[in-house]
C-alpha cells in the first residue's frame, strides 16, 4: 500500500491485517520501487496525489517495464475523467476518496480472485489470435518470440472474452466479469483499446477484437 498520508497508511495497514492480508507500507514512489525490488506483491493499494512522482505517473513506468501487478488506484479525484487516465494509465480498479474500509477489502478480493486461476470448472482451451495464442485459464497470452505481457486488467478482459468467444458482451456484461460494474463505458473502452495494441495487427483496423456498434465488443479468434 503506497499513501503519503501516514495516519491513513496505518488505519488501512492495520484494518487489512485483521481482515488477514499480509500488507506492507509505502509512504511514497520511491519506497514502493524500494520494495517492489525485493518482494514479489500480488497486489498494489496506490494513492494519485503524492509528493515527488504521482501514482499515475508510477502506474505508467511499473507497466512500461513490464510490470503486470494488480494495481487499485486510491484518489480524492473521483470525476470520470480521472477514472479514464487512471484505466488509460493501466490501473486495474479505482476507488475514490472518502471510502470505507470494508469497500476497499472487497475490491482486492475481488481483483484477487479475478487473478486467480479458476478453481474447478471446465477448462477453456487456448484460442488463437493470428501469430498470437491465449490461454484462458492461465491468463497468458504468447507469441512467436515468447510471452506478450499483460496487465492483470488486460488478462482479465481478455478472459472474459475468450470464454465467450464469438458472442457479443455488452459493456456492462464485461464490467461485470471484471468484478468492475461501476466501472462505466469509457473506462471499458479504454480497457480495449490498450488490449487491441497487444493482440492486434494493426489496431485501428481490429480483425480479432471487433467494435458491434450499439452492442459492445466480440471476440473472433483465428489465424
């Protein structure tokens, strides 16, 4: 969890161990990168609004370098605009300020769980996406030359689809398997459009991930 506010950091510090995550404390970019250099985190809790380098402006460099942690973004900035740039920037979830702790430990459940490979149901067989394979269940897209890096959002979105190969998902419908319904049209289509710059080949004429205008998005794997 990375917040400048130090009587906030330590509520949600201890408020989230009672609820038996295991969290650790960063008053700012600089000793997140500190600590995002000797553990491995399966998710990071961000505020926007700190000293020296932004929360966007760590979203951006930790994705840039192939970062692909689960990021909820914390703000007092809750206009959809700042949703927008914070999705555009790859935040998985965003959470405005003032909220209640108990909203901010179902959303990391619910990021969590979406990260998670699924527990015991049928298993959804890779599908092909031109030069391009993805596997549904274990979020992982490859290519030619190996591995094509995806935000948690992106496997997320792209699982959603996957499954349901072939059939038109409304935006609702994909925010709400993303665990996402507050989530709203732009911020969906944003989601597609950094989606589209990884699995198309050229993304302003999508073959794969296709626009059904006044309906949503379908996915049409092939060669």
């Amino acid at each position: 969890m990375v917040d400048d506010d130090a009587r906030l950091r330590a509520l949600l510090q201890r408020f989230l161990a009672e609820q038996g995550f295991r969290v650790t404390a960063a008053a700012d970019a600089a000793a997140a990168r500190a600590a995002l250099a000797s553990f491995a985190f399966d998710l990071i809790v961000l505020d926007v609004m700190m000293p020296g380098e932004s929360g966007l402006a760590l979203t951006e460099s930790l994705r840039r370098a192939g970062h692909d942690v689960p990021i909820l973004m914390l703000t007092a900035r809750g206009e959809p605009d700042d949703r927008i740039a914070g999705f555009e920037h790859g935040v998985d979830d965003y959470l405005p300020k003032p909220f209640d702790p108990r909203e901010l430990a179902l959303r990391i459940r619910t990021i969590l769980r979406r990260a998670a490979p699924p527990a015991a149901a049928t298993p959804a067989a890779p599908i092909q996406l031109g030069l391009l394979w993805f596997d549904p269940e274990r979020a992982e897209l490859r290519g030619p030359d190996g591995p094509v890096r995806l935000t948690g959002g992106e496997a997320a979105l792209l699982a959603a689809l996957a499954r349901r190969a072939g059939e038109v998902l409304a935006r609702e419908e994909i925010a709400a398997a993303l665990g996402t319904p507050e989530a709203g049209e732009r911020a969906i289509d944003v989601q597609v459009t950094r989606l589209r710059r990884k699995i198309e080949p050229d993304p302003r004429e999508p073959r794969f991930l296709q626009t059904i205008r006044h309906r949503g998005y379908v996915l049409r794997p092939g060669p």
